[in-house]
C-alpha cells in the first residue's frame, strides 16, 4: 500500500519530525487514524491506541478536550512504551487548549503533535490571544502543529469580509469559490503568524477539510500551489461504511496521484459495533 500511495509523491515539501516519523519531504505518505474512547478512560484509550498502530497506524490522535483528559495522556503514553509501543500522540485541541497545555505540562511534554483548528480557539482578539498561546507552547516543548482549517468551523468573520469584498467585485464569484479562499486564507495566515511567533515552517502541517470530493481537490489543488508546508488530507463528514471509503478514496487518490498530501486519514463514521480499525484498514 504504502508504494501506491507514493507512486507520484513529490518532494517539495517541507519535512516535519512529529515522534519517530517524518511527514512531508518526499517522504511515504503517513497514514493515520483517531480514537473516539473518552481520553480519561487510559485503559481503553491505550486499548484502542494499540489496535490502531498495529493495524497500520503511524500516529494516533486522541481528543483532549478537558482537564481528565489532559491529565491522562502521560500515563497513555507511559503504557503504551511499556508495551513497547512508541506511538506518536497527536493531541487534538478546541477552544481550551492553551488552559490545558498551562495547566498540564507533562501532558505537553508527551504529545507527538498538537491540532489546533483556527476556528475554534476563540472569537476575535480572544481567538488571536488564544491561538498565539498555543504556538508558544508548541515552540517551548519543541513540537510540531497540525493548524487545520474545516469548512464547517470556519471563522465567520473571515469569511464575512470575503463575502463583502466579493459582492464588491464587477464579476463576483461564487459562493463556494469564495468559501474555498477563506478557508485557504484562515491555514495560510494562521501559518504566517506561526511562524512569526517563533515556530519554524518545519514544525506545520496544514489541513482545509472540506465534505464535498470536487470541493476537496479544488482546496488543495490550490493550496499545494501557495506554499511548502507539509499538507494533511482528509474528507470530513465522509460517512459510515463503504459510502465513506468510496467518497474519500475518490478525493484522495486524485490527489495523491498528483503528488499532493503528505498524510492521509479515513474519517469514518462508526458502524454499531465496528472496529475502529475500519479507518486504518
């Protein structure tokens, strides 16, 4: 799978070390997968970690989304190394991240990779505050940042002002087309200002999900050609079984073939009683 994945991988993007693995550079594609366990709950998150690295899961995000979880994820990954197991962790922040990652430190020190999403770290100066503090935890523990924008929490005020300079135009364009710049916008600045706080491109990958296979590889067609960061792919809101599978192999190996994406993740959504390892496998 992973020579297929790369039959067109290009290397003109920039190499980001999260753990042991290297993404973006010319390097093989990365695959990886999320857990959907309450975080707080190591056993089973460590379970279910495991069951997705050895399905074929480079890196492994987990949701911290509070204070348990916070608090959880050294222990996470204090067994999984015991079970001899170097996963790197991705944690996936919203809008209290920074609150944890000041409050937690060892749970900064143990994560692989932080996931900050533009769109829901705040409003307004609260948002710039908030995003800018998440950054200086990401250059102080030296880790990378996975700065991914999603279509359905894009920032409303970046794309009201848009919309505004759109109507303004002789020939406007269309509303999707407008979308498809702020959201292109929202990961391009939020990179910039990254990298102004002190965190080295080699340090960002970016995303811009969207749910829509046409609307996906316009994105980031159009993103690869503005910049080197290391990019993400993904088809958000893709469904549950074989519907999901086929919409977003339908995106991704358009792009892929096209030398776009340095990582790649199956978003599905659960069957009852399915393995999680659906999205690996």
């Amino acid at each position: 799978m992973t020579s297929q994945l790369n039959a067109a991988k290009t290397s003109n993007t920039q190499t980001v070390t999260i753990g042991s693995v290297k993404v973006g550079g010319g390097n093989p594609v990365v695959v990886q997968s999320m857990t959907n366990t309450d975080t707080a709950d190591v056993i089973r998150t460590v379970a279910q970690v495991a069951e997705l690295y050895k399905a074929g899961s480079e890196l492994v995000r987990i949701t911290v989304n509070n204070e348990e979880a916070a608090a959880a994820v050294p222990e996470i990954r204090e067994r999984l190394l015991a079970m001899e197991l170097d996963v790197p962790l991705v944690g996936d922040f919203h809008f209290n991240g920074h609150k944890l990652l000041s409050k937690h430190p060892a749970c900064a020190e143990a994560l692989a990779k932080y996931r900050i999403n533009p769109g829901n770290v705040g409003r307004g100066k609260k948002r710039d505050e908030q995003f800018s503090q998440m950054i200086e935890f990401a250059c102080e523990y030296q880790k990378p940042v996975r700065i991914g924008v999603n279509w359905g929490s894009l920032d409303q005020e970046l794309l009201a002002r848009k919309l505004d300079e759109n109507a303004s135009l002789k020939a406007p364009l269309s509303l999707q087309k407008v979308t498809h710049d702020a959201l292109i916008e929202s990961a391009l600045s939020s990179a910039k200002r990254a990298e102004e706080l002190g965190l080295g491109s080699n340090r960002i990958i970016l995303s811009c999900k969207m749910s829509g296979v046409q609307d996906l590889i316009s994105v980031y067609q159009d993103l690869a050609s503005k910049s080197d960061y290391a990019l993400h792919l993904g088809l958000t809101e893709a469904g549950m079984g074989s519907k999901g599978i086929v919409s977003s192999t339908a995106a991704l190996a358009v792009l892929l073939q096209q030398g776009i994406g340095d990582t790649i993740r199956i978003s599905l959504t659960p069957e009852p009683g399915e393995s999680r390892t659906t999205e690996v496998i």
